[in-house]
C-alpha cells in the first residue's frame, strides 16, 4: 500500500504518464468538487487523487494498527 512518505514523494513528483479511473456523481457533488479544486488552485482531477492518496494512507496506517 502506500506509505505517507511515499505519499508525500507523489506529491511532490509530477508524474508524465498517469492511469485514467472515471466515476460517477451527482451534479451537486461535481459542483461542490469543482469549487473546492478552485479555491485550491487545483485540478478536480488533483483534487480527487490528493483526496484519495490520504484516505489510501490512512487506510493504511488503521490497517497496521489492527
């Protein structure tokens, strides 16, 4: 699984080929995604892999706890 170094080296490497993962929501939550990657001056699509990565990490972490 991932790491939170390993996370954090992800964060800060700008990867040149990435896997495409589609998923399906709501218009309201699309919106909602929307404004929250605007006010962060990011991507949805950064958004969304940030937001993953941490729950990935702290999935993780619990994982190594149980």
């Amino acid at each position: 699984m991932i790491s939170a170094s390993q996370f954090l080296l992800f964060d800060e490497m700008a990867p040149t080929k990435k896997e495409k993962v589609t998923f399906t929501c709501t218009a309201e939550t699309k919106q909602a995604l929307e404004a929250w990657a605007e006010r962060e001056g990011r991507t949805v699509s950064n958004l969304v892999e940030r937001i993953v990565l941490t729950v990935l990490v702290d999935q993780e972490k619990e994982n190594r706890h149980n």
